[in-house]
C-alpha cells in the first residue's frame, strides 16, 4: 500500500471489497467514504452520487456503518503489513499501535460518533478521535519556518480538503509546550477541490450534450477519468488568471478514445479549458472560503479586540496558486485587518503550510505521539440542552403549555429548554460541563433499571425557549440507576408514594468527539450515548418525568 491511497472501494459480486488502486477504471464506487456516515443528506457533497451509493449498499447488504467498518479494517491490515515489513517483524508479532481517526470540525456529533464506532468495529482498539484542523495545527504550526510564533498571537488555520472547509482561530496560550485555545466557535462549509473537479464534469455535460456524455463515460470510461486526473494534477494547483501572460497560458486536458470533437473543442485528443470557463469553475468555491475566512478574522476581533497575524492554508485545495492569491489581495485591501502604521512584518499573512496535502494526517500523527491535546479549551458550536417541564409562570411561560401535574398538584409549564451549553461558551479540555439541574420524578414502588434522557442541539440564535420541531435531537443518554448512589433517591407526595432523583448531564467537548456524564451531587460517572436510536418522545410518558423544581 502506497502513503496516500484514495477513499473509495467497491464490492465484488461475491462480497469482496476492493479499494484505492485495485479498482479498475469506470468501476462504479463509493467515494468520500467518510461521507457514508455523515447524518445529513441535503449536505452530502455534490460529487458523491447518492443514488450510485444507494445501488451499491443494497447490492452489498450493507448499512454505511458496516461498509465502512470493512474499509477501516483493509486499510488498517495494510498498514499493519507496511509497519511488519519495515521493522522486520513476523506477521505473527504483536504490535503496540494506536490508531487515529480524523473528522472535519464541521460534522455534527452523531457523525462523529458514527466515525467513531465503524473505527472499533474495524479492530481499532486503541483508538483517538481528532479533529481535522486541530490535526493541521499541530503540524503547520510547528512545522512551517518563520512563523516567529508569540504568546498572545492569533492565527487562522484553514483546512480545505477535497469537500469540506473546516476554520478554526487560536490563540498561543504557551510556546512550550505549544498550547493554544479556541477565541471564537469555528466555522465551515462544503466546499473545496472536490467541488471545482464536480463543476468540471458538469461542464463535459455541457460541451457533449447529457447523452453523449453518458454514453462516453459507459463506453470509454477512462477518457474522462484521464481528463479529470490531468485537471487535478497539472491545471487546478497551476490555474492563475492574474499573471500577466495568463490569456496565453494553455490549459491542455487529454481525452483518450476522442481525436476530435468539433463541438466539444477537443482536437487531436485534447481539450483546452478557457480563462472564461476556467474563472466559472473556481470562482463559486473562492467566493465561499473568503466569506469564510472574512467571518473568522471579523469574529476574532470583535471578541478578542485584536486581529489575527494570518490564516495557515493547510489542504489539498489550499495548493491552488490562484486561491492564495485571491485570499492576498481580498485581506491586503479589506479595512477589516488594516491598522494604522503597520509594518510588513506586522501585516495580515497568507501562508501555506508545508506539505499542505498532508499537514492532517501528520499533525494527527504529532499529536499521537504527543500523547495529549494541544487545545486548552474549545468553542461550542451548538446550544445543547434538554426539554423540561418547568413549575409555570405566567410571566415566563405561553399559556398553551400549561397543564397541572398529578404527582404534585403544581400547574406546570410543558416542553421548556433547558441550556446546559450555549453556542460560543468555551469549555476547558477534559472538564465536563453541568450547568441544568434536572429532577426525574417516578412511583417509588416502580423505579426504573435506566433512565433515557434526550438532549437536543441548536444553532438558533438565540437559543429558542421552547421546543419546536426546528430544534434538533442529538442523542439520548443512558443513565444506568444501579450506578447511582443508593441515597440519591428522595421520597416526596401522599404517603411518598413517589420517588425523585435530582442529577444534572454534563458534556465534554473533546477533539473530534463529544462525551457526557452523569452529575449527582459529587457523584460523576461517564454515560453511553445512542446517536442512532432515539427512542423517547418529547411529551412525557405515565408516571415517569423530566421535571425542574418538584
């Protein structure tokens, strides 16, 4: 196995799998594997042909999670075969390995579960999650020369990969260690390479006809495999319109099978790309990452009072000549770094990492053998909370959420939030975050093996006071009782007929991975979470409920 092979694989008609360079041109496949276990199908990245995707699983018999566990574990057998072979080691010998898996930023925490447990379901025992531009800081910033790295700066770090762009802002809490900490949420977007190579075969489309192309890519599937490899290795990284020359510049794509194609422009088996057709392709993606970038830098400064020193382009699509220098000139010009009396060496840098393309899997690497996180605290990007009946105030509360409770007579308001973490808060590394006090209130001759609490997400700003369907489910946790403390339980009502546990759910916000806890008083205890299986209903169910004030 080669240091870099492509995530894509496909079943044989027994099973099978194969991937990366065992598959043979115009084989149908899955690609962006990762992507597999994203939760969301309206985000899927426009070069990701789901119903392809789809034929493919049912053809299989797989769910997305098992393909992918397969995948994980082909690689990891190669990798393991690589690491025997260079060491001189017997296929018998045990090695001592950590795994790590990275996630983009942007992914929501099921994803990031799901990425999660197809990792140990591969075998990956030892396994760490990381997120991508966490990975891409470690490296950049140690790696990348001049830097002249100060405690209090603040960088940008930009990762755009082949589909999506992950931006983080830190700020350098210590050189030594190298310890940094999120100023503001982070940010991102579907976009990058990927997305300019979908513009190009939308435009094969255009310049054959939809037929015809079809028909080319059935019976001569390498010719326009070929064409997009030659795009992605010579034309994207090399694309510049603002030389002086570039009207003259040749943009050659070969076409094997098609000497030449009147309407298409293809002559002698090549097509030359115009400036014209070349500015469409790109200008959609750059538009995004400097509205992205832009955000960043604006949010920084307002929190922070300072602008940051530069944004570190870090990614395949960050190799691009004329992205770097679109993002030059857009910051050289923009009143929103500028400052009074700023020298060269105080302006707002643009810089590319060394070895951009693999500055994640590197850094991932670093952090591994670092053996800790360098982020000392992290943004949350989402409202988290829970759904509560509250003790009614008609001050507070809408007058349709009213009913009068049967286990302690009180008028209460139903379906409340309730934040435990707002968007933006920062959270230390490994501190879990309890801030709602909950109560579950039950029969005392009926208490249950587990309690299932569901916890929702939400970006709305501000965070909406009530439930509404636009407010989403995260997970649910599993509180096992036989883990509580006996003494947690308090008797209460008629004859104390009823029973109540006051607990809290506290969160941690992680690299690459979210976790949560059961609070009961001093009482701490880690909780499984079911990002796939939500069970329970918002309204409350017989005599068993999610209270606030009994």
């Amino acid at each position: 196995m080669s240091g870099k092979t492509n995530t894509e694989f496909t079943f044989d008609k027994d099973g099978k799998m194969r991937f990366g360079t065992q598959l043979k041109a115009g084989e149908k496949r899955f690609r962006c594997v990762k992507i597999l276990l994203h939760d969301d199908d309206d985000e899927r990245m426009p070069h990701v042909r789901a119903d392809e995707m789809a034929e493919l699983l049912t053809a299989s018999g797989k769910t997305p999670s098992e393909a992918v566990s397969q995948f994980l574990g082909l690689v990891m057998a190669a990798g393991m075969e690589d690491i025997r072979r260079c060491l001189a080691l017997d296929k018998d010998s045990e090695l001592g390995v950590q795994f790590i898996l990275t996630v983009p930023a942007i992914w929501s925490d099921s994803a990031k579960e799901a990425t999660m447990m197809a990792g140990r379901n591969a075998g990956m025992e030892d396994l760490r999650m990381v997120s991508e531009p966490e990975a891409a800081a470690a490296f950049a910033l140690t790696a990348t020369e001049d830097l002249g790295l100060r405690t209090g700066d603040i960088w940008t770090l930009c990762d755009l990969g082949a589909g999506t762009g992950d931006l983080i802002t830190y700020e350098i809490m210590s050189l030594a260690p190298l310890t940094l900490r999120e100023i503001v949420e982070g940010q991102g977007a579907l976009c990058g390479g990927a997305h300019v190579d979908r513009a190009l075969v939308e435009l094969f489309k255009k310049l054959f006809g939809p037929e015809e192309f079809e028909m080319i890519s059935k019976t001569t599937p390498h010719t326009f495999e070929k064409a997009l490899s030659d795009f992605r290795e010579h034309v994207k990284p090399n694309y510049d319109p603002t030389t002086g020359n570039s009207d003259d510049t040749e943009f050659l794509l070969t076409m094997p099978s098609i000497l030449n194609h009147e309407r298409a422009g293809v002559k002698i088996g090549q097509l030359e790309l115009s400036n014209e057709q070349l500015f469409a392709l790109f200008e959609p993606e750059i538009l995004k990452i400097l509205g992205l970038i832009e955000s960043q830098v604006a949010q920084a400064r307002q929190v922070s009072g300072m602008v940051p020193r530069g944004v570190i382009l870090v990614g395949g699509f960050s190799q691009s000549r004329y992205l770097y220098k679109r993002i030059q000139t857009h910051f050289a010009n923009s009143p929103l770094v500028g400052q009074p009396n700023v020298t060269k060496e105080q302006s707002f840098k643009v810089i590319m990492s060394r070895d951009a393309l693999t500055a994640v899997v590197k850094g991932a690497a670093l952090l591994g053998v670092w053996g800790h996180s360098l982020v000392a605290s992290r943004r949350a990007r989402y409202h988290y909370g829970v759904c509560v009946d509250e003790i009614f105030d008609e001050k507070e509360h809408n007058p349709e959420s009213r009913y009068t409770d049967d286990m302690d007579e009180c008028d209460r308001a139903a379906d409340q939030m309730r934040y435990f973490l707002e968007k933006g808060d920062e959270v230390k590394a490994n501190e879990s975050v309890c801030n709602v006090t909950l109560e579950f209130a039950c029969k005392a001759d009926e208490m249950p093996e587990d309690i299932t609490v569901t916890l929702y997400a939400t970006e709305q700003m501000p965070a909406p006071k009530e439930w509404s369907p636009a407010i989403g489910r995260l997970c649910e946790v599993v509180i096992n009782v036989a883990d509580l403390p006996k003494n947690a339980w308090k008797p209460f009502g008629h004859k104390k007929q009823f029973t109540k546990l006051t607990y809290g759910v506290g969160i941690s916000l992680e690299s690459g991975v979210t976790y949560f806890n059961c609070v009961v008083g001093k009482f701490k205890t880690r909780v499984e979470a079911n990002f796939n299986q939500l069970v329970s209903e918002v309204a409350d169910v017989d005599d068993s409920r999610t209270l606030v004030g009994v």
